[in-house]
C-alpha cells in the first residue's frame, strides 16, 4: 500500500509481493486517467462527468512472467430543477 513520503521505487516493488505473494523482478506498473466534463455553457453546471481510469501491472523474468490490464469508467449524470 502507498504511504505518504514512500519512494516510487519501493512502491512498485510492494506492489510486485502484493499482487503474487512473492518478489518479483522487474515489476512494471503504470496508470491513466481522463476525464470530461460536460457543462451547461449559461451557468456552468455540470451535466454529465465521465472518468476512465486505466492501469496495467507486469513482470519479467524467471517464468513468471504475469500481465495486468485493469479499466474503470464511471459515468455520472446529473439533473438540476
């Protein structure tokens, strides 16, 4: 788990025991997330809020070789009377 002030490198390699339950080599880890907002253009509320979040785990070496490729989108809508 990431605590504050930990090194990027020390959390991959957290990551690596956590996800398999042992060290592993070369770890690879990276995430992406975007988002639109969609908005009234006269008073500037939101209608629409949509979020993807992409991440993808890896390892290399000794056979183990193991490949994560996660999503989420939530889409929020909303309606003001």
């Amino acid at each position: 788990m990431w605590q504050d002030g930990m090194d990027t490198t020390q959390f991959i390699d957290d990551l690596g025991d956590t996800a398999t339950g042992r060290r592993l080599p070369n770890a690879h880890f990276w995430s992406a997330t975007y988002m639109r907002i969609v908005t009234d253009p006269k008073t500037l509320f939101t209608h629409v809020r949509d979020v993807r979040n992409y991440w993808h785990f890896s390892t290399e070496g000794g056979g183990l070789d193991e490949i994560a490729n996660q999503s989420e989108r939530v889409v929020v809508t909303s309606v003001y009377r």
